[in-house]
C-alpha cells in the first residue's frame, strides 16, 4: 500500500543494477510515485532511460547542471523515503564516513526521511572490515538495511552478499512507511458543514476541503495516525481515517469519539443552522418570508476544553484583518490560529493556494507568503512538530 507515497531510489554502480528496473515497476505498480537518482558508475550497468521509461520521469545523475540548481536538497526534502538499492561498498563508505561528492551520497546526507539500505557485492567485500565497520556506523546513525542474502553471485560465484529481491524491498518500504503505535495521532477536519432547511435544500458555505484534506495527506505520508472528519468528498491516501460528516453536529460527534495529541481544525463549520427542519420540500407556492436560524455547536471550543494536553490548531477564514483574528486566537485559547483572509487574491476557499497568519496562544504572529496549500500543510506540521518538542 504505497498509494501516493514519494519514494527515491538511488541506483549504485553494481550488477544488481538490473534488479533495480524490477524493483521501481514494483514501486510504480504499488501506487508510488517514484523518481530515480543514479551513480555514474550505476549508469555502466543499466541506462537511464529503462528508469524513465518505467517511471515516467528522466533519472538525474549528476549534482550539477541538470534541470535543478539543487537537485540533492529537493529531492531529499521531496521524498517520504529512500532506498538505495544496489548499494555498493563505495556508497556506504561515502556515506557512512560523511561524503557527499555526488548525487546519491549529498542526496543521502541531506534528507530527513528514513533510508532502506540493499547492499549487494561479492562476499570478500561484504565481509572485508571497512564495509562491516562502515555498515555499523550508519545502523548506529538511524539508517535500515535489509539483506544482503546468500546466494548466487556475479561471476557463477555463490555466497553472501546478492541484493534482497524487489518484492521484499518493497514489503520493508511499506513496513516503513505505515505508522507505528507510538506515531502521533493527528485528528483533522475538513469541509464546509451543511445545514438542511429542507430535504433538498441547505445553508453552506464555500469551503472545498482542500486544506485540511492536503494536512491529512501529508500528515499521513509522515507516518503520523490520522482521521480525517470532513464533510467534503475528496481523496486522501488510504492511511488516513476518513469519518465523512454532513453537519456542524454530526462533526462535534464525530470529533468527540476521537483520541488525537493534535486537533487540526480546518473545517469551516456553520456557525448558524435553520432553527426548522422542514419534513418534506418547501415548495414556491407556499412561499417562504424568512428563514429562522439557531447557532450551531461550536466545534472548535468542544476540543479546546476536552483536555489540556491536546495541541489545537484552529483556522480562521476572516475579511476582518488579522487584529480581530489574533483576538479570536486568545479567545479561543488554541495553540496556534491559522488565518487566512478569504478576500485577498489566491487566499479564497475554492483555490490551490493560500497566504496564511500563523498566531500563537500569546499573540505573536508569523505571516507567510503565498504558497500552495500542500506547501501550507507541510509547513504547519512543521511547525506543530516543533512546537510540541518545544513543549517536550
Ligand atoms: C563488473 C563490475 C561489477 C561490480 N559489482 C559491484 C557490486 O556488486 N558491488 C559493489 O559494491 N561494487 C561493485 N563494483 C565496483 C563498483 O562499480 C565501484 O566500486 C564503483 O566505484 C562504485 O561506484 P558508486 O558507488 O558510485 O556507484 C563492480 C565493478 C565492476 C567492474
């Protein structure tokens, strides 16, 4: 289950090169959206364009002048995990001892993501003391490593060093990538709740859910455990708990029978609903001068109370300037208030990007550019990230 999981594979200058092409299909056919790194050496033992044409994308080999001016820091920064597969001796000397003179190595000693190891090579250099002693440092230093396995060799030769199989390559990376018992458990909403007035007829609002449904996602590409309570009818990777919700009720009682360390409230809940719910449709013959309306349940104060140890992020779609919205960030006594106004250009409901405020529970503001709201998300949870280690 790799669905839409980023996944680099660096390729390194050895014969099990070949098994490569195998294990990114695999990847590709798990769901994963995969991009390939080669070594320069890796390139005299399978071409790029077996890579491309399996993953949909070019591989970049070198660390200069290709199409990025940085290609290591973004794909380091873009992946959710790294497999080097084959890894030769070489590469995890390079690694292990803190060198980064191409891609694959600076690449490696940049990303934060976790890093699966194959190593393949004869068994002389899998057993010589420099490779056993490199191997431990980077256990020691947080990196995974699956095989090498006994078996046959390059050469006819037999013995221990021949890469894992992609399909067991694969099974480690999902293994990876699921989340643990102790993952934070993130609760989300999303959506604009929807009032019935009538069986036909609801007051709304014009929220997509595409923010808190791009939170969920990548909260969830993270490794944390997520539920997703929206009222919109999105996607979102199949690692994350969906509670499909319609009204400002139904989203109090579904957020109520979830457990969560962090609240991310990104839904935009009614804050009215017809006081009268009509049993059959309101016709135009029999007119309507007015509609009564009751306030609904305020959403965002019922997990605010619930306990004190839960980090709550609330979001505030305003047209009143962001006073009126640090105001409302000490009013509601959250952890961190998102603000959005929904007036400017890019900032509105229905769009891909967004210019947020960030306030904190004592008023201090962090205002950032205009950005996509997937690059929104993957701020915020660094920043909640940080502040819940903050906090300790
Ligand atoms: C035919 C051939 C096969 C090789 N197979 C391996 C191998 O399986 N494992 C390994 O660590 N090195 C192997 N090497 C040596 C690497 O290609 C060499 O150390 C190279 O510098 C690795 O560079 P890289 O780690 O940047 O890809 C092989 C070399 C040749 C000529």
């Amino acid at each position: 289950m790799l669905q839409g999981r980023r996944v680099l594979l660096a390729v390194t200058g050895g014969v099990a090169a070949y098994k490569s092409a195998f294990l990114a299909s695999r990847l590709v056919e798990a769901g994963a959206e995969v991009k390939v790194i080669l070594t320069e050496s890796a390139g005299e033992f399978i071409g790029g364009q077996t890579f491309a044409a399996i993953t949909g994308g070019q591989p970049l080999t070198s660390l200069f002048g290709e199409t990025s001016v940085s290609p290591h820091t973004e794909l380091a920064r873009w992946c959710d995990v790294v497999i080097v597969a084959p890894a030769t001796a070489s590469t995890i000397g390079k690694v292990a001892n803190g060198i980064s003179s191409d891609l694959v190595s600076a690449t490696l000693l940049v990303t934060q993501s976790p890093v699966l190891i194959a190593p393949a090579m004869h068994t002389e250099m899998w057993e010589h003391p420099a490779t056993q002693r490199n191997i431990k440092t980077l256990e020691s230093d947080g990196y995974l490593f699956i095989g090498p396995a006994s078996g046959p060799l390059a050469g006819g030769d037999f013995g221990m060093g021949r890469m894992s199989e992609p399909d067991e390559i694969v099974e480690a990376v999902e293994t990876i990538l699921s989340p643990d018992d102790s993952a934070l458990r993130i609760l989300v909403t999303a959506g604009g709740t929807r009032e019935p007035l009538d069986p036909v007829r609801y007051l709304g609002n014009r929220s997509s859910g595409k923010m808190g449904h791009a939170i969920a996602d990548e909260a969830a590409r993270r490794g944390f455990r997520v539920t997703l309570v929206t009222a919109a009818d999105m996607d979102v990777l199949p690692t994350v708990k969906v509670v499909s919700v319609e009204t400002a009720d139904e989203m109090l009682e579904a957020v109520s029978g979830e457990d969560a360390d962090v609240a991310i409230m990104a839904a935009a809940v009614a804050d009215f609903r017809p006081s009268k719910l009509s049993e059959g449709k309101i016709s135009r013959a029999d007119g309507l001068d007015s509609i009564e309306l009751s306030p609904t349940p305020d959403v965002l104060a019922s997990v605010v109370a619930r306990d004190e140890k839960l980090f709550v992020v609330g979001f505030a779609a305003e047209t009143e300037g962001v006073e009126r919205a640090i105001e409302k960030a000490l009013e509601k006594k959250v952890d961190l208030l998102v603000y959005n106004d929904v007036t400017e250009p890019g900032s509105g409901f229905e769009g891909d990007t967004n210019r947020v405020v960030l306030i904190d529970n004592e008023g201090q503001t962090d205002s950032w550019p205009l950005m996509s709201k997937k690059e929104v998300a993957s701020l915020l949870l660094d920043r909640i990230v940080g502040d819940l280690a903050t906090r300790g």
